[in-house]
C-alpha cells in the first residue's frame, strides 16, 4: 500500500486531459498500486464529456434493446465519443507550450560574400518600363485615349487650314486658342469626370496637388511642344511669333490651378479659359475691317514685346506663389 495519495487537483486534470505527460505517467504507475486513488481518478473520468459518453457506450452495449437498435446506439456514442476525444486534444494541443527553435547550424550558413549573389536569384528584377509605367499611369489621361490625339488634331487642322485650304488667319486663330489648350487639358485629365479610376487614385499618398501637377505637366510636355511646331509652319499674317503664346499658356494654367483651390478644377478652367478668350476676341467682333488682321492686330497687344511677355512672366510667378500657400486644398478636391 502506498503511503501518499493523487491531489484532487492532479485527479481533475489527468480526468480531462491536461495533465502533463510525466506527470501523467506517473500517476498511472501510482494507480497499479493504490485502489484509492484509482477508484478517485475513475470517478473523476465518469464526470467529464468523455465519461458520460463513455457510460451511454457500456448502457447500449449491455441493453436489451433489439440487436439492431444496439447496434445504431452503439456507432452513435462510438462518433459522440470520437468528437469529445478530438476535441480534448485538440484543447491539449493549444494549451501546450510550443516546442523550442532549435538554431540553424553554424556550418550551413553561406559566406557573406555570396549573399549579394543569392539575394539577386531569389528577388524579382524590376521590368525595364515599369519606372515609364508609373509616369504614364500617374500622368493619367493627360497622356492615354483621347486627349493627345484631339491635340494633334488641332495642330494639324491649322495647318491643313493654311497649307491646304490658303486661309491667311490661321496662325492668329492658333495662337488665340493654343493658352487655352493645356488649360482646358488640366481640367479635362483630373476628377471623376475624367478618371475612371479616380476615387482609387484620390486615396493613395500620391494625390492632391502632387498628382494635378503631375498631370499637368504631362499636358504641358504634349500640347507645347505640338502647338508651337504647327506654329512655325504656318505664315506669319502679321501675327507674333509661334512661341509668343508660352508664357500666356503657363500664366493662365498656374492661375487655373491657383483658383482651383476654391471653386474646384473645371470652374477655375471655365473661369481663366473663357475669360482669355473674351479679352482677346471680344474686341476683334466689335471692331470694323478684316477678322484675321483685327486678330493678328489684339494679339500682338497682348503677346508682343517685354512689356506684355514680362508681364505674362509676373503673372506667372504671382499665381505659382499663390498655388504654393493653396497646396493643402487639394485634397479635398476628389470630387469637384
């Protein structure tokens, strides 16, 4: 006989299951021996889930019920107890501390000097156009569908008018209408009217000022160079010269994206837009004489010599200044 007993609390744990496995051993070995303790611990195990599932078992065994109703009770308590006994282990297995990490040898470990070398075969190498990809991606449809080809349209037009068709005002009418083309450009490649996908665009770190800048000069590198070309092709007329309008066109975009700041892309567009227009066609339809030299005549007013390019250069400055203190309503532009 033994002369030391199983605590209710070792009792209860190896009853359902917690019960370290050295311990449990060793209450096991303890059972050979002691009746008390094995009459406690089975006590114990008829309480638990398993137990009572366990007693249904030996009840529908030992039954009178007809053979085949047995046999039916028999594989239900035989999956019932089947679920409780997963289920203690799988409680078991969470309970249960995880094994240590045993370090990696010393020995397998590569040379410093070969690291560099397996890191470049395990990392993917960039694609050559992905850096052009992001430009063209951010530059949205500045650059992509139908914007740069409406540009071309309008270059060749004046010189198809010129060349083609011998109409002497084209060049006037191209510089009257080229400072308005990267401005309409800014409105027409920023918002959800433009960019189907905006509202992604709109939530990324990149948006808001740095984005409709960055679509602006992409509308700049595509409609200057293009305009000013189809400029030095076609005769003078008495007009300024085919760059005359790039200071305009800079001036009235910064003061399109300086007033967007408070009415929204579009309503600075329209705004700066038609009032350029307005001031430039407005006297040539109310005065008398011919409409390509009344033209040429206003818009060697407005684009010819220091004075007015200076200006147009002041104007610029001004409205970048001003674009600069506005930087931070951009984001809340998503949507105008």
């Amino acid at each position: 006989m033994t002369e030391w007993h199983a605590s209710d609390h070792v009792v209860t744990r190896y009853a359902n299951g917690s019960l370290p496995d050295g311990d449990a051993w060793s209450l096991e070995k303890h059972l050979e021996s002691c009746g008390t303790c094995a009459s406690r611990v089975s006590s114990a195990v008829r309480r638990t889930p398993a137990g009572v599932v366990l007693a249904e078992l030996r009840e529908a065994v030992l039954g009178t019920a007809p053979k085949d109703v047995r046999a039916a009770e028999v594989r239900a308590a035989e999956v019932r107890a089947a679920e409780v006994r997963a289920a203690e282990v799988r409680a078991a297995e969470v309970r249960a501390p995880a094994p240590p990490r045993t370090p990696a040898p010393t020995s397998v470990r590569p040379p410093l000097s070969d690291i560099p070398a397996r890191a470049s075969r395990r990392l993917p190498v960039p694609a050559v156009g992905s850096r052009l990809t992001q430009v063209l991606w951010a530059a949205g449809p500045a650059v992509r569908g139908a914007w740069s080809l409406a540009v071309l349209f309008v270059a060749l037009g004046a010189v198809v008018l010129a060349r083609g068709v011998g109409f002497d005002g084209a060049r006037p009418l191209l510089l009257a209408v080229a400072p308005v083309v990267p401005v309409l450009g800014t409105a027409l490649s920023y918002g959800a009217h433009a960019d189907p996908l905006h509202e992604i665009t709109a939530a990324t770190p990149s948006a808001g000022l740095r984005l409709v800048l960055t679509r602006t000069a992409a509308v700049l590198a595509v409609s200057l160079p293009l305009l000013t070309l189809a400029g030095l092709l076609l005769p003078s007329s008495g007009a300024p010269a085919a760059a005359a309008w790039l200071l305009p066109g800079l001036a009235l975009t910064l003061a399109s994206l300086a007033l967007a700041g408070w009415v929204g892309v579009r309503a600075a567009t329209a705004l700066t837009g038609g009032g350029w227009l307005c001031a430039v066609l407005a006297p040539v339809l109310t005065e008398q004489g011919r409409l390509s030299a009344r033209l040429a005549d206003q818009l060697s007013a407005c684009l010819d010599g220091a004075a007015a390019q200076g200006g147009w250069a002041g104007a610029a400055l001004v409205c970048a200044a001003l674009l600069a203190t506005r930087r931070t309503a951009f984001g809340r532009l998503q949507h105008r």
